[in-house]
C-alpha cells in the first residue's frame, strides 16, 4: 500500500509518495512509468488517479514530503517512518512523483490535456 500526498504546486496536481526502491519496481518504472491509485471507503465510494510516476529523489522533495506527512493530520498524514527510513534521506526509502492524467469519482471523469 502507498500513501500519495496530493497538493496543487505550479498551477496543477501533483502527487508524491515514499516507496521502497527495490530492483523490480525500479525496473517497472524504467519501462512503463504509470501508476494507478484507487481510493475506497465504506460505503463503496471509489477515486481513481491515473498517473504518471517518476522519481523525485532530490533532498528538497523528499524533505517537503517528509513534513508534510508527518504535520498533516491523519487520516491525511501518517508517520513516514511506516515506509522503512528512519529520516527524510534515508537510502531505504525514494520519493516518486505523480502526475495525474485521469482522475475519476462517481462515475464523473477527467483527462489532462
């Protein structure tokens, strides 16, 4: 499971996520940079994000990310040592960057472009 925060930066909306970077999902992402996010609650409300994904692995990213997480209140923000690092810069943990091109909810939808 994966934990994006999203947040509206350079006049569109921009996700960002701590993963572990292992050799197969860094090996996914060379070859077929999208990722899909679902979204469920209770009463069977469902969200989708199409995106696409890359690594945004500078200090600036993954220390924006890190106190974002950790100051947001839940159910938003959670402790981001649950992903494995024990700080922001940690080599355990990598930051990938989503940028959606779909969004659905309800049956509504919408595309980028």
């Amino acid at each position: 499971m994966v934990h994006p925060i999203w947040e509206w930066r350079d006049g569109g909306l921009v996700g960002h996520l701590f993963t572990r970077p292992t050799p197969l999902k860094k090996a996914h992402l060379a070859q077929t940079p999208f990722v899909s996010c679902s979204y469920w609650d209770p009463a069977h409300e469902v969200a989708v994000a199409e995106c696409g994904a890359v690594y945004a692995d500078d200090e600036e990213t993954r220390r924006h990310l890190w106190r974002l997480a950790s100051e947001t209140p839940e159910p938003l923000g959670f402790d981001p040592k649950i992903m494995g690092g024990q700080d922001p810069l940690s080599p355990d943990i990598t930051v990938l960057k989503l940028t959606p091109w779909r969004l659905s909810s309800g049956g509504m939808a919408w595309r980028a472009g």
